[in-house]
C-alpha cells in the first residue's frame, strides 16, 4: 500500500469527536508510520470546511476549534489533486457507476483509479455502492484490522 486517498469525513473525525474518531485516528497513525502517501482530489480541503462550518452552525464545535483543526490537518500532508480533463471525465463516469447525481464521491474514485491508490472513507454506503460497481479498493474505515494486515 503505498497511497491512500482519504475523504473529507476521516479528516473531519482527526479533529473533532465523531463515532468513528478512534478508527481514522488509528489508520491515519498507521499511514503514517508506514510512510504512505496520503492523497485527496482538491474539493476534500472544502468539504472538510464545509463540515467544520456545519458543526459551528449547529453548535457543537465553536469557530476557534475549527481554526485549530484546520491548522492541525494542514500538517497531515495530504497531496490534493488538482482537477484535470482526465480526472473530471473518470469522476462523471464513476458518478453514473455509482448511480450519483452529484460527483464529489466519485471525484475520491477517479484520484484513486489515476493513482493506484485504495480509497478510505467514512461513508458506508459509498463503500457498498462503490463495491458493487467492482471497487474492491474503497473501504470503510472501521475496518481497522484491515488495514494493519495490508
């Protein structure tokens, strides 16, 4: 293994409390102890914002942690892939595989099909839908036991 593409919702649970927190902080440990290269299509740094401003709304999570967190994911080192021809047409084409309406799903899809990278996420249904479109490659990240055995 040596890429991981990670979705917005692993970053998200590095920085403030979520049900699988203790699962992302365990792979993201484990990534980088092994030295794999964590990669993200450029949308992740929005979604991830877009997150942190949902929890601000709601209450849950005040404006100074966001900041916070945001710096704290800053020094993950996650390479965001900048949108390319190749890239849009692979995410509109996993889009229609996964029977999307909208490509941010399969924006991850298409950066991990370029790169020869598995897909981590914290969106069980992704992983179902992406799985029964035939990529084995894209896993919930609360299978952490996995994860040490690959």
């Amino acid at each position: 293994m040596n890429a991981i593409v990670v979705d917005a919702n692993i970053a998200l649970a590095l920085i403030m409390p979520l049900p699988y927190s203790e699962s992302a902080a365990g792979c993201m440990l484990l990534w980088k102890e092994t030295g794999v290269e964590l990669l993200a299509p450029a949308l992740w740094a929005y979604e991830v914002v877009s997150g942190l401003r949902k929890a601000v709304s709601a209450g849950v999570y005040s404006t100074e942690a966001a900041l916070v967190g945001l710096e704290q994911l800053s020094r993950l080192g996650v390479e965001q892939v900048p949108p390319s021809l190749e890239l849009q047409e692979s995410a509109l084409a996993w889009a229609q595989r996964l029977g999307q309406r909208v490509a941010y799903d399969a924006a991850y899809l298409a950066v991990a099909e370029e790169r020869r990278a598995d897909v981590w996420t914290a969106d069980r249904s992704l992983v179902r839908a992406a799985q029964a479109a035939g990529a084995r490659w894209v896993h919930w990240v609360g299978e952490v036991g996995a994860v040490a055995q690959e």
